[in-house]
C-alpha cells in the first residue's frame, strides 16, 4: 500500500529504521521477520515512483539502491558497532538488502 500522503523523506526514514533492526535481528540468535521490511520498501520505491516517474526512477534505480545500503551501514556502524562488525562480515547487508528488495517486489 503506498503512503502517498507521507513525503519520500519520511518513509526513507522508515526504511532505513525498519531494515536496520531486521538486519540487527538476522546478526542475532532471534528470528528475523523481514515483513515489515517488506512493506517499509513497497512504500518507500512507490513513493520515490510517484515523485520522479517510474522512468526516472528506473535511470536511478541503482543508485538509490546503493546509497540506502550506505546510509543503512553507517547507521548500524554508528550505533551498534560491537554488534555489527562480525555480522557484516558474516551477512552481507547489501546482499540482504537485494533480496528484501526483490520479495518486496513480487508480493505488489
């Protein structure tokens, strides 16, 4: 379900937030359940389509992509640091991230 009436910055947010604490639960003992991550990402690509044409966003598509996994792991640096460190190197944050990415996708 897109959220058109929160701006692309907002749901940015989210997903930055709501990847961030399932990657955090993947690096742990706990079960990882990536729905909401799901959703957070439907949200935000259909937003950023609205904004800047599916066209457009296709052209940058790869781009965003990266630049979220970079804020994501700069997050996860900054605030979990002892946490993460084995975990990327265990887990591929972007590798997760892709797949999130293209689950999200098939369930639209």
């Amino acid at each position: 379900m897109v959220r058109l009436h929160r701006p692309a910055s907002q749901l940015r947010i989210r997903l930055k937030r709501v990847f961030a604490s399932y990657y955090l639960d993947v690096c742990s003992q706990g079960i990882a359940t990536p729905s909401e991550a799901y959703e957070a990402m439907r949200d935000y690509f259909d937003a950023r389509a609205y904004e800047l044409g599916a066209e457009l966003l296709r052209s940058q598509f790869e781009e965003e992509v990266v630049w979220l996994v970079g804020e994501i792991e700069q997050d996860l640096r900054r605030r979990h640091a002892e946490v993460v460190v084995g975990c990327f190197e265990r887990e591929s944050l972007e590798g997760r991230f892709r797949e999130c990415l293209a689950v999200a996708w098939r369930r639209v």
